[in-house]
C-alpha cells in the first residue's frame, strides 16, 4: 500500500512539472517579436516647396562713344565676359577716308581713329544689338547689355499665407534643374500682389556667385520649422487610430514588456516625427517594428539588428 502510494506521488509531482513546462512555453511563445529605436533630439525638416524665376536687377548698356565703323566681334549673345575684356574693335570714317597705305606710311597714325570697347562689369551678353561687320553706327548707338552676374536674384511667388516663413534675411535652398542645391537668402519683399495666382513676388539672393540664364524656372525649398532639438522618433512608431484622432507609442519598460504611452505629434515628414508631449528620457526605448495592434502592457521580445 506504502509502495503504491509513493508510486503515486512521483506521477503527480511528474505531471506537475510537465504541466508548468508547458505553460511556460506557452508564455514563451506568446511574446510578440519586436524591434526597437531610441528618442533622438534634432530638426524634423518640413520643407515649403515653391517656385521662381532668374532675372538680373542691373544691366549694363553698351553703346558707341562716336560715330564709326564696326571692325571686330569678340562676343556672341549668352556669352559670360568679365569686367576690361574687349568686346568690340570700332574705325572712325576719317580713319577709313585716310586709307590703309597712308596709316601705314606714318607710325604716328597706327592708331589714329582705332576705337576698342570693353566690358565695364562681369556678367552675361543678354542682347546683341550689333554684330554685323562693317556696318556704321551714330553716336550713342546701343551695341549690346551686359546682365552683371553679381546681381543675380531670384524672383520667388509666395502665396500670402507662407509669407512668415520667407521674411528678409531667413534662409532657404534653390533647386536647380540638374538637381544641385544652392543656399539662398531672401532679401526684399515687393509690395505688390499676384491678382489671379495671389502671391507675392520675394526677392532672393544665392550665397555665391552663379552664372544663369535669365527666366530659368526654379525650385525654391524652406523649412518651416526653425525649433531645435525637438524629441524625434522614426515615423513608424507613432500609431493612431483610424480617424487619426489619437496618437500613441509602445514604450519598452523592460526587456519583455511594453506599454501604451499617448503622445502629441508634432511636425513631420516621410521618415521622423516630432513628439511635443510627453517629456521622455534619452535611454527609454520605443516599438519600431511588430508594434502594429498591439495591446497595452504587451509581452514583446526584442530581436536584435
């Protein structure tokens, strides 16, 4: 009798045991696997993108000092010329009436009535007005416009409610065709409205020198949101519900659990978001992946990167 009960007890206490094994596996297996991300601090760039146009606020006019004869062309239309390089060779009539044979018999006349034009500023040739050799102009005749490179601006058209974000003197980026990214800084606000489109024509300026063709369309990018060191998290572990009323992160209290932390949302763009509220502490970890549907107080398991 002694023996069967002892016989007995060994089975339950084994069945015991293989019961808690497996309740604990179940436990095991009921952790969710997760992947987690630290809270940073930074900039969440929420970029304005609008649009401009090239023009040159000062053109230097060519013109002819006297009446002569048009010799020589050293330029073509677009062509970028710096301040002294000759432009034009000109030939008074009285040059012309002496003749070649008679210049060249006296040293002293070699260059008698020899008229040479130069670029009084760097810039770009934006009009021609004369390139034909041999034809004769008057006095004061225009021959071409140089558009100094050094003037260079940007004629940006804000619509009236992003007006605060351009003010003079905030900074911004020009997108060029190819791509590139150039800073600009905006300088003046024109006091006239756009009827049809109503925006705003703002001035920029490039923070270097930029040789560009005149009415070139480009794009113009600002970031609206000037606060530094915000909290950021990666845009994939803020969740929210349907309405995208209520905004909320699965916050990792230990290594196997984590809880429903309700958060407000700041400013954000494809990749980061920016949590005004609550305070959190540069070591707490936060769901990044496997978060989706989870319940509040979740049994996760951290899988390595």
């Amino acid at each position: 009798m002694i023996k069967n009960l002892i016989i007995i007890a060994m089975l339950s206490l084994l069945f015991s045991c293989s019961r808690n094994t497996s309740t604990e596996d179940a436990v095991i297996a009921a952790r969710v696997p997760v992947k987690v991300s630290a809270m940073k601090r930074g900039i969440v760039s929420d970029e304005l993108t609008l649009f401009a146009s090239t023009l040159y606020l000062k053109r230097n006019v060519v013109t002819a000092p006297i009446p002569a004869f048009i010799t020589q062309v050293f330029i073509k239309l677009g062509d970028q010329v710096k301040a002294g390089q000759i432009l034009y060779l000109l030939e008074t009539k009285e040059r012309r009436a002496l003749g070649s044979q008679s210049i060249a018999a006296d040293s002293s006349l070699l260059s008698f009535g020899k008229i040479t034009i130069k670029a009084s500023a760097s810039g770009i040739i934006s009009t021609l007005d004369k390139q034909q050799i041999g034809d004769y102009i008057l006095e004061g005749s225009q021959l071409c416009t140089i558009a100094e490179s050094g003037v260079l601006a940007f004629s940006v058209n804000v619509p009236y409610e992003y007006i605060r974000y351009v003010k003079a003197g905030s900074k911004g980026f020009v997108v060029m065709p190819d791509n590139s990214r150039h800073a600009i800084t905006f300088t003046t606000p024109l006091t006239t409205m756009n009827v049809l489109a109503q925006t705003q024509t703002i001035l920029a300026k490039a923070n270097q020198t930029m040789i560009l063709p005149e009415n070139l369309i480009v794009k113009i990018l600002v970031n609206r949101n000037a606060e530094a060191r915000q909290q950021v998290l990666p845009k994939a572990c803020v969740l929210s519900d349907e309405m995208m009323e209520n905004f909320w992160v699965m916050k990792l209290v230990n290594d196997s659990t984590a809880v429903k932390v309700v958060v407000t949302p700041g400013v954000g763009n494809r990749d980061s978001v920016e949590i005004k509220s609550p305070l959190f502490s540069p070591t707490d970890q936060f769901l990044v992946a496997g978060n989706y549907g989870l319940p509040d107080t979740a049994r996760v398991m951290v899988e390595k990167n």
